[in-house]
C-alpha cells in the first residue's frame, strides 16, 4: 500500500502514529514491541516526534525495545552513527530502559561486529526466526535501504541475520540486517521524502531491474504487510495505477509552536 502525504512533516507525523498504535497493541498482545529503526536524515523527524507531547506520552515504553536496520563501522559516538542520530533525537528524551536499546556493536572488525549482533537478535528471539513488530527503513537515491546496497554481497546474503558490507562508492564498511530477516516482519515501513527520491521511488515501483540494482525491491514481507508512506515531492513521478490500489492522500499536518 502506498500513502501520499502533502510534505515532510505529514509523513513524520504519520510515521510516529504507525510507531504508537504498534507500540501499544503489541505490548497489550505480548508483553513487548519489537522496532527495527531507521537511521539517516528522513526518519529523524518522526522520532522527534516520539519523544515529545502529545505521543511521547502514549507509549508504553517499558515495553520498547530498540534495534537498527543498520549502522557505519564507526564508534558510537561518530557523528555518522545512526545510533547516535536515534539518541539523540529520541532515546536522550524518552523512558525507554537502558537494557531494551539495541544498537549494532562497534567491535574490532566489521565482521566481529555483525556476528555478535546476530547472537543479540538470536538470544532476544530465543534462537527462533526474528520477527519484528514494526521496521522502518528509507531508501537511497541508488536504490539501497537499510546498508543493502546495488552489486554487494549484503544483497545475495541468504543465511546470515546479520552481515558486514563495503560499500566502494563510500570507501566504508557497513553492518546491516538481511532481507530476509526484514521480510519476516509484521510490517515494514518504507519512509520517504522529497523530490531528490522521485526518480528511485518510481524505478522501485514501477521498474523492471532487478533487485541485485535495486535492493529496495528485496523488501517483500512473507507473512506480513508492506507500506510506503511518501511525500508528495517524492510521488510526483508515479503513474496513476500505481497508487490507486490503496492510494490515500492525506492533509497537511498542523503547524508546531516555534517550527
């Protein structure tokens, strides 16, 4: 399903409601709610959302627990970390127990890195097949999302929760979570913004390439539900087949005080 909203700040606050409403019926179903976090510069809005009135308030976060799609081979405090990025724009201003935030590790190598934090998603789902309650993720102008990105190994990875990636364009190593751990999600949010992500966001949908060139096309949740939620910048190359299965087009978020 694919949900067109006027601007940046629309989507964010639609995106922090998905968070909530899950938060809340999966802490009354079973005790804790499992999300898979997004780092880059388009999701940060909606954990600052989050982490003020009206919906900080909203949660149960005593029953949160915190993990990431993925993260840079850099220290926790790198200015590049998205753990960093989630911290402070959220986890610094929220209840949320030290012990249920789960970031990636930075170990001696990546691939030290990516194997201990597959033991941490092993132990957490009690060695069963991981099953997140909600996974945010973006989506790169050439087709990446999470650090799956176009022509890496990370994309072929079959086996592994967990995988360490170098990404040539970047000259960086990378850790991510696999596809097919993100495909067993309950549901899968893809966030997107701005008119810079129109031409992808229709290759995505639209396109014939495979997925090997745009990883985004990996993402096709087996037992669960796939949703888009875009800006209107971002959706203006669409066809109107295209979103008219689902299609939604929403009101503009009301102004905050001092934004």
């Amino acid at each position: 399903m694919i949900k067109v909203y006027p601007d940046q700040e629309s989507l964010s606050q639609a995106a922090a409601k998905l968070f909530v409403d899950g938060a809340r019926r999966a802490a009354a179903a079973k005790g804790r709610f499992a999300v898979l976090l997004a780092g880059g510069e388009t999701p940060r809005r909606t954990y600052e959302i989050l982490a003020r009135p009206p919906l900080v308030g909203t949660v149960p976060w005593g029953q949160v627990h915190l993990f990431w799609g993925d993260e840079r081979y850099v220290p926790s405090g790198d200015p590049a970390s998205n753990a960093r990025m989630v911290g402070q724009a959220l986890i610094s201003h929220v209840p949320v127990p030290a012990s249920q935030v789960h970031p990636i590790p930075y170990r001696s190598s990546p691939r030290e890195s990516a194997v201990e934090y597959e033991d941490v998603l092993r132990s957490f789902f009690m060695n069963g097949l991981p099953r997140f309650d909600l996974v945010f993720l973006g989506l790169g102008e050439n087709g990446h999302t999470a650090s799956l990105f176009p022509g890496t190994s990370a994309v072929e990875e079959r086996h592994r929760w967990v995988t360490e990636v170098y990404v040539a364009e970047q000259g960086t190593f990378r850790v991510t979570l696999t596809a097919p751990v993100i495909n067993r999600a309950a549901l899968v949010v893809f966030i997107v913004s701005g008119k810079g992500k129109s031409a992808i966001l229709r290759e995505t949908l639209e396109g014939n390439q495979a997925p090997r060139r745009i990883p985004a096309r990996l993402i096709k949740p087996s037992s669960g539900e796939l949703l888009w939620l875009v800006d209107r910048e971002a959706a203006r190359l669409l066809r109107n087949d295209t979103l008219v299965q689902g299609y939604v087009r929403q009101r503009p978020a009301p102004r905050q005080h001092g934004r």
